[in-house]
C-alpha cells in the first residue's frame, strides 16, 4: 500500500514530530513544518480551550506565507493529538474546532473511536493511533484509523514496553498501511534503522524538548542533554499510565527512584479539572534516546543535522551492501 500524499510528500525527511505536553506550541510545531517534517502538538496544551482555533490559525497561516516565500521547499503538514480518554471533557469541543479548520492529520491517543475517525475522513484528513501493542493495533484499524504509531520501549512520555523488532514485525504481517515508529530515534541513523524495520516514518519526541522553540524550561533542556539511555525511568506513577522521565527531576521531586510505588490506572485524569500534586511539576518527561544531544540548538538545526546522519547512514548501508 503506498502511503497517503500528505505522508510522503513536502517532507526533507521520513520524519514526524511527536506531539509534547506543555512543550509544542505555535512556535514549535511551525519551525518544525518549515525544516521539512511534519509538525504536531496536542490540543490539550492550547488553554483555556477557546485559544485552540487561534493556535490552528496561527500555524496555517504561518505555514501559508512560508509556503508563498519559498515555493522551492513548501513546509511540511502539520498535525493535532487528541487525547480520546474519558477523562478529557475536552475532546468533543476541540474535535469540533479541529473538523472546522480541516486540520490535516489527527493523532489519537488511550483510546479508539469509529466516530472521531469519521468526523476526520469527513473532509480528507487521516487518522494515525498510538498504539503499544499488536492487540491494539487491529482495534485501531477495525474502528476506522488510518495508520499506527508503533510506540516502542524506550520512547518518551507514554511508552510501550515492546521491543521495536517485535512490535513493527508482528503489525506487519497483517498491516500493510501507515506506521511510525516511536522509541528512542534521535539520529539519522536511528531513521534509516526504522525504516528498515518496517515503518514509514520515524517518530521523534524528546529531541525536540532540546531546541530553542520547545516550550521548557531552560533547566528541562539541559538535564535532557546531560542524561543518557541509564538515565530514564519508566513509570505509571506520574499519570497512571506508564511512561518515561528523567531520573534526575524524580530525585528533585524528592523521590526515589529505585522504590517509585505503582498508581491506579483508573485514577487516571485528563479534564480541566485534574491536579498534580506540586512537587511533582517539574518530574520531566524523556525517551532513552536523548545520548546523542549535546546541546540546545534551533529546530532547524536538529533537522538538518538528522538530515546529514541520514543521508550518510543510507550511503553506508549501500556501501556494505555492495
């Protein structure tokens, strides 16, 4: 099956940026789109709810004046994560505003359901659903998705605990369509490897918490680029579903990380309304991947040094192969 024009044209790279709580704003999601790999960021982060439309607005139009200044290289689309839990009182009003601005690509996470698919297929656009497991996956597909992001072990935020091998290998034997990769891709090495798995595109998050657009504090950007693969925790404490943080913000919060107690998933909040305890506001989110960063740096910048790994990586593997 090829892949969907909106998924394989416009981008420098095989790329999408994953979506980042409180981190991907305007700012971000449009330097993003303008280096040339799509561009995302979760409704949720646009508060109070009325300034999601104002967001959209902000990034078509920006991303229309690039695309009339720089015809040669027009930017890459951009997408909108839907949170689709029960908890998120949200969803209805933020589906309205996103059908009305016909965005592009929806990403939707906890949770698959036939009638947001169809709100999106509606006017064209197409939804891809994180998913962490086989099982999943066909839920996914059977309720109207489009196409999976596969979220492996090692990836930021919410993570998967399966292997990449195993979860891309198992999707595709029946699954023929669009699939991303999440976990642990931050070099254009790590690109070329997802493809060669079998996905599409690659999946990239915590890299993006390190550029000069990212929404994060200055402390979060360089404790990212301090910390390697032994320095993530995965956990459901925080939100209860498990997920990845950097140890060094756990021991800040004042706890230990070798004796993190588990939480109830069912406790788990998205709404208006859900509180975080304060000692745990700055507990930071990270994916295994961050080693190779060295240092805070422009989204294009990021882009264009994935971009050089790649290529490099694809004249190597052509190399060996003869």
């Amino acid at each position: 099956m090829s892949l969907p024009e909106i998924l394989s044209q416009r981008l420098r790279l095989p790329v999408m940026a994953a979506p980042l709580f409180i981190i991907s704003t305007p700012e971000l999601v449009i330097a993003q789109c303008k280096a040339g790999i799509i561009g995302s960021f979760p409704a949720l982060n646009a508060r109070p709810a009325e300034r999601l439309s104002a967001w959209i607005e902000q990034i078509t139009q920006a991303l229309a004046e690039h695309d009339r200044l720089h015809p040669e290289r027009p930017a890459a689309p951009f997408a909108v994560n839907q949170i689709v839990h029960r908890s998120n009182d949200r969803l209805e009003h933020d589906m309205a505003v996103c059908v009305q601005h016909q965005v592009p690509i929806i990403i939707t996470s906890l949770g698959a359901r036939p009638e947001i698919n169809q709100a999106v297929h509606s006017y064209g656009g197409i939804v891809l659903h994180d998913v962490i497991n086989n099982g999943f996956a066909r839920k996914a597909i059977d309720k109207g998705a489009d196409g999976l992001i596969a979220v492996a072990a090692g990836a930021g935020g919410h993570a998967g605990s399966q292997s990449p091998f195993a979860l891309v290998q198992e999707i595709r034997q029946w699954f023929a369509g669009p699939l991303l990769l999440s976990g642990a891709i931050a070099s254009g090495r790590a690109i070329l490897a997802a493809q060669a798995l079998g996905a599409d595109l690659a999946y990239i998050g915590s890299a993006f918490i390190a550029t000069e657009e990212a929404n994060a504090v200055q402390g979060y950007k360089q404790m990212i680029c301090q910390s390697g693969a032994q320095d993530i925790v995965y956990t459901n404490l925080i939100t209860g579903v498990h997920g990845n943080y950097l140890k060094a913000s756990l021991v800040a919060a004042g706890l230990d990380p070798e004796r993190l107690p588990e939480s109830d998933p069912s406790q788990m909040n998205f709404g208006s309304d859900r509180q975080r305890p304060k000692a745990w506001k700055e507990i930071w989110g990270c994916g295994q991947g961050v080693g190779v960063l060295e240092g805070v740096a422009p989204a294009e910048a990021l882009v264009a040094r994935l971009e050089r790994e790649y290529r490099e990586a694809c004249q190597g593997l052509r190399a060996t192969l003869g």
